[in-house]
C-alpha cells in the first residue's frame, strides 16, 4: 500500500473499526461488516505482503502467522477479530519503530556529527571538497563554525575547538601549532591550518562509529539464551495450534496461539537496554563494546590501576639533576642521546628537558638496545651507556655510594623517579622525574571504594614511588616494580582467587595488562588505535571521573536488562495461560503482545537519560 | 574472501533481522551474515568466486529492504 504512509494506514483503519463498532451497536451490521473488511484489507495487506516475501524465500515470519490467522478468523466469520488483529499488530509495529528510533538516537546523533566537507588548500587556493576525499597531508583550513575534517597536526593558527564527539568533553579545548585535532570536532573560534594524518575510515571518529555500531549490535550472554529459546518457542507453538485444531476443532483458539506465537518482547528484551546503555556512553564519550562487556564490568569487584599516564598526568618532568664528574648539561646531553630512540614517557621527559635547555642531539650513537622494564643502553664514542633504573645498574654491577644512594632514596620519598646514568661501571648522575598524581585521583578512588570496589595499583615504578602516590590517592593495596608480565600475573592472581578484576590503563604501555583482565579499561583512547583495539571499555577523554560513571552505566544497563527479561518472560508465562483458560482472544492476545513489547522499549529508553549525578546528589 | 555492507532503509523490526540473517546465509558463496541491526546495515561475507555482491542486493531489495548504500572491502 504504497500511496498510504504507514502512519496513516494505521489512523485510516483504526477510525475505521471505530465507526464499524457505531454501526454495529445500532445493529446495522452489514454497513459495519464492509467497514470491517475494508479495514482488513487495509491493514492486513502490507502484512499479507512481507509474508508472502519470506515465504518465497523458505522463511516463516510472524507476518505469516498472523496472515494465517487474520484469514482464518475471517472465514469463521470474526471480521471484528480480523480487523483488530491486523489494525493492532499494524499499530504495534508503527509504534515499535517510533520508539526503537529513539533508542538509536544516540548513534544517529553521532552520524549526525560526521563531517561533510572540507577547505582544501592546494596551489595557495582554496577548494571546498567532499570531506571524503580528502589525502594524507592534504593542507586543510578550518575556520568559526565548521568540522574539522580529518585527524592532522595543526601546522598554523589559533582556535578553541569542541571535541564533545570524540571526547564527550563538553568545554572547547585550544589548539595551536603541533596540537592534534580530531575528525568530527567543531571549531568554536578562531581558525586552524592543519595536515591530514588520518583520513577516511581512518580517523578516530569513524573508529568511534564503527565500534559504537558493531558494539550495539554484540550480544549479551543472556541474549544469546532468549534467542534459543526464541528458535524453539515458535515452531513450539505453532505445533500447538496445529495439534489443537486437530483434537479440539477449537478453531478460534488455534488461531489465538498463532498470534502469540512470536515473543516480541523477549526478542528484544535484552537488544534495546544494550543499544540504549552504549547509547548514553557514547554521548559521553565512553565506549562500552557490546552486551557481553556490559553484564562483565556491572559484575567488576576489583579495579586495578596502572599509575603511570592513568593515576598520574603521565606528563613526567625533569625536576632535579645530580651530576657526578661532569656539567649537568653534559649529564643529559648523554641520557636525552639514548633516551631519544626510547618510546618511554621517563625518557621522553628527559627529551623535552634536553631541548629546553637548548642542547642539540646529534646521532652518534651505536648498539642502541631497549632492556624492557629496566632502561635503554648504547655505545657513544666507544663508551658504554646505560641509563635506567636500579634493576638496569644492578644487571651492569655499577656501584652505588652511601651518599649517593642517600639522595636516590630522599628523591624517591618524594614521589619522584630518579632515572640512573652509567658510563660502564661508573654511576655518572642521577635524574629526577616527577609525575603529578591527576587531581580528580583522589576522588574516583574513593568513589569506586564507596560503590563497594577493591581499588589497587600496579606499577613498574619502584616502592617509594609507588608508596608515595598510592598514599596520595588513597589506596591502600600496591604493588611496585612489576614488568609487565608480572601485572599479568597479578592479575590472573586476583582472578583465580574469584576476584572480578577491571584494569584501568592507558592502553599503551599496559597493553597485555588491559586484554588479561576480565574488563580492559583504557583512558584517553582518542587518537590512540592501540587502546581502542584492546579495551574492552574505553574512555575516550582522560578525564578519570568518566570511571565511575561508565561502570555505574554498565550496572543501570544490565538492571534494565534483566527487568526486562523478567518482565518479558513474564508476559510469555501469561499469555499461553490466558490462551489456555480462554481469557484472551485474538485481537485482546495481539494487544497484549504488542503492548509488552512497548512496555520494554520504553523501559530501555529510560536509560539513555540515565546520569547518575543525580544519584550522587542523593547519596551524599 | 569479501566483505559487503549494504547501508538498508526499512529494518524496523528485530525479527527482521533475524530473517534477514538467515536468508542471506543460505545464499551461494556466502560464510557470514551479519545484520547490525542498530545501524541498519547487512554485513555479508562471501566468496567473490562464487558469489555475486549484486545478487545479494537483489535478494534485499526483494524482501522489501531499500539498499541505500554499499561498500566492499
């Protein structure tokens, strides 16, 4: 019935009935039976149509079933029944999709966000193209107002820009020269000139859409359950109507189980609270990958940190240096040569110090090796290096003076991580770093703790360290000096003890950590492909308060789901009882299914304004 | 061994996709059937020697679902 809307098929036949039941009480029941048919007709025709689709292709729908039971109540003569079960299983279908259209809404709204074109600048002229088809290093300008198209490097200007898609960060962030911009976000004011670094389905904008889409759509270990059931409940069913027109020519109740026959609600159940759960992370800019991860993290009891980059700003920087038997300068001149090639954040702050102090780097080093959880050695004009920690100088049997090891430990009471340089067996300084414990720290650990979690910390800092930021952070259980394969132990320690372990990291350095744990949480995932891959939850901005709200989301979420299967099963239960003791008929038996799987979409729809400040606001 | 996502209009109904899913896997070359029903996109995977991209958008059109988009890889 394509000249009729869905929407206004439904209102057509549903008037319709209503004058048919006028008639019918002024007993003018011709003039109400051809309404009736004409409703029917109406209304069972876009359903006699899909069945019919299916049917050519080897498929039982719940279109056929209700066909068959539309005509089969016609030709004993219910035309009333007829038309209320085609008018109603119409309306419950329009009605379903109006609603599970808003269960979506959030994806919508973060497709919504994509960016459509882009200023391109080649030849010192500006072209507007399809944001699609931008390149790698395309030179993009972005101006007041408009999306920035791909992820880059800003190489000129000076803008606030609105990360919320990607972040969920509602506050601009500025960006100038060497900043990173994502895909999706908005320029406030100002303008930017940036390089494509990522374009395409590259970007982390479209990672965040891909994930968020096939996460929405991963089921839940009890969905998974209903489904079966769901693939036997019908054939079931039907067998049962066959069986009790065959021994009972009781045809009207033949055709009730029909009509019952699918369990739309239990179907759906768990689907819509998983769908609209991701939704509202999504929007925050937590992604929770799917159904399964949702029921894990409700069911979390421990949550494990990582300090570095997770606890702490992972911003480290040179604090102090000691130097022994050369200038300073000299000192980290040679450990920012060897920590040059390392990727660790001690010795990229080394880096950074080296090139404040404006001390050139050339490359003479040779044999540059990575001791993995130790340090880094290398040979510099035919002298041995080695900067790192106390394990690195041990393993190279350098001496430690008193006096020395005296301001290794003063340095570390601190806080502070003193980064070790030796020239063959010689200790030629010591450097400190300082990592600051993130402020909003203290209050997450605390808040876990209040919702009845175990909060410990693993790092591969030493004890003084360790002991100094876990103290400032309020926990009470740590564990230093672990390479990373010993975090893994740990962790499987706690999970063989029945502990449900979370770990919280930044996904970087932590990787194997973070895919052990029962849940894998990594923190500030924009733009990082690593951390989005392996987590199981990932918090796109750092913002570490983002924590305690995803796993309370996860609790809401898996609550929905089992009111819902609850409720649903429920429904299941009462209607084959209804059938049975003849309370409910055909069209009563259709607006029950129907008005059960509204009930349970709207449940679900509740969660997407789920916030738990509200529920803080509360407690204390 | 491809992967074909067709973007469809008209899902509306889970059980839809549950029908969806087991009609495409019961065609030629086809290992996985896919539908995401959230994003209302079918995700097929099929071997290209066997199987025709084409033919599968023919057999959603039939069904009544609208291919508004698609993209191999």
């Amino acid at each position: 019935m394509k000249f009729l809307s869905k929407g206004q098929n439904v209102f057509l036949t549903g008037t319709m009935i209503l004058i048919a039941l006028v008639f019918q009480y002024f007993h003018l029941s011709i003039l109400a039976d051809a309404f009736l048919w004409v409703s029917t007709f109406l209304a069972g025709s876009p359903i006699f149509k899909k069945a019919f689709r299916f049917v050519f292709l080897k498929v039982i729908s719940i279109e056929l079933l209700v066909t068959i039971a539309v005509i089969g109540a016609f030709f004993i003569g219910e035309f009333l029944e007829a038309a209320a079960v085609s008018f109603l299983f119409l309306l419950g279908s329009y009605l379903e999709a109006r609603t599970l259209e808003k269960t979506r809404s959030s994806l919508k709204l973060l497709l919504d966000q994509a960016p459509l074109e882009a200023r391109i600048i080649k030849n010192g002229e500006q072209q507007m193209i399809a944001a699609e088809n931008v390149n790698l290093k395309d030179i993009l300008l972005i101006q007041s107002g408009e999306k920035i198209p791909a992820d880059g490097k800003v190489i000129e200007g000076d803008a606030f820009v609105n990360e919320a898609a990607i972040t969920g960060e509602p506050l601009p962030v500025r960006k100038t020269a060497d900043d990173k911009v994502f895909s999706g976000a908005i320029l406030d004011n100002g303008y930017l000139k940036i390089e494509a670094e990522k374009v395409g389905e590259d970007t982390t904008f479209s990672k965040i859409l891909q994930l968020v889409e096939e996460a929405q759509d991963t089921k839940a270990k009890s969905q998974r359950f209903i489904e079966k059931f769901a693939v036997y409940y019908t054939p079931a069913i039907i067998l049962l109507s066959i069986l009790v027109f065959i021994f009972t020519k009781d045809i009207r109740l033949s055709l009730t189980f029909l009509v019952i026959s699918c369990p739309g609600a239990l179907v759906i159940s768990a689907p819509v609270s998983i769908v609209a759960g991701i939704g509202n992370g999504a929007k925050q800019g937590i992604l929770i990958k799917g159904g399964e991860m949702t029921e894990k993290a409700a069911k979390l009891n421990v949550i494990a940190f990582d300090k570095t980059g997770t606890l702490t700003m992972g911003k480290p920087q040179v604090v102090a240096i000691q130097a022994i038997g050369l200038s300073q300068n000299e000192l980290v001149e040679v450990t920012a040569k060897l920590e040059s090639l390392s990727e660790h954040p001690l010795g990229r702050a080394i880096v950074a110090d080296a090139e404040k102090k404006g001390i050139l780097l050339d490359e003479d080093l040779k044999d540059f090796r990575v001791h993995k959880g130790m340090g880094v050695s290398a040979t510099i004009h035919h002298a041995n290096w080695i900067v790192g920690n106390r394990e690195l100088l041990k393993v190279n049997q350098v001496e430690i003076s008193k006096e020395t090891e005296q301001y290794i430990q003063n340095e570390e009471n601190k806080g502070r991580t003193a980064v070790m340089a030796a020239c063959g067996q010689e200790l030629k300084g010591i450097i400190s770093i300082s990592d600051q414990v993130r402020p909003e720290a203290a209050e997450t650990v605390k808040q876990l703790i209040a919702n009845g979690k175990k909060v410990i910390m693993l790092t591969g800092d030493n004890e003084r360290t360790a002991s100094f930021v876990a103290n400032e952070i309020g926990i009470d259980e740590y564990y230093a000096s672990l390479l990373p394969e010993q975090k893994v132990q740990k962790l499987k320690e706690l999970q063989s003890k029945g502990f449900k372990v979370g770990m919280v990291g930044d996904g970087i350095n932590d990787t194997p950590a973070i895919a052990t744990a029962d849940v894998g949480i990594a923190m500030g995932g924009a733009g990082t492909d690593a951390a989005m891959e392996t987590a199981d939850i990932v918090l796109m901005s750092d913002r570490m308060e983002k924590l305690p709200y995803s796993l309370n989301l996860a609790r809401a979420t898996t609550r929905n789901m089992k009111q819902n299967l609850f409720f649903a099963c429920l429904v299941v239960a009462l209607l084959l009882v209804g059938v049975l003791i003849k309370w409910v008929y055909l069209a009563s038996g259709m607006m029950l299914h129907e008005l059960s799987v509204l009930i349970v979409i709207l449940n679900a729809i509740r969660l997407l304004k789920y916030n738990d400040h509200y529920r803080k606001g509360v407690q204390s | 061994m491809k992967t074909i996502t067709f973007q469809v209009d008209g899902l509306t109904c889970p059980s839809c996709a549950q029908h969806i899913e087991k009609v495409m896997t019961g065609q030629k070359g086809v290992q996985e059937t896919k539908v995401l029903y959230n994003a209302q996109k079918v995700k097929i995977s099929f071997d290209e020697t066997v199987g025709n991209s084409s033919e599968y958008e023919e057999i959603l059109n039939k069904l009544g679902y609208d291919v508004k988009s698609q993209k191999i890889a």
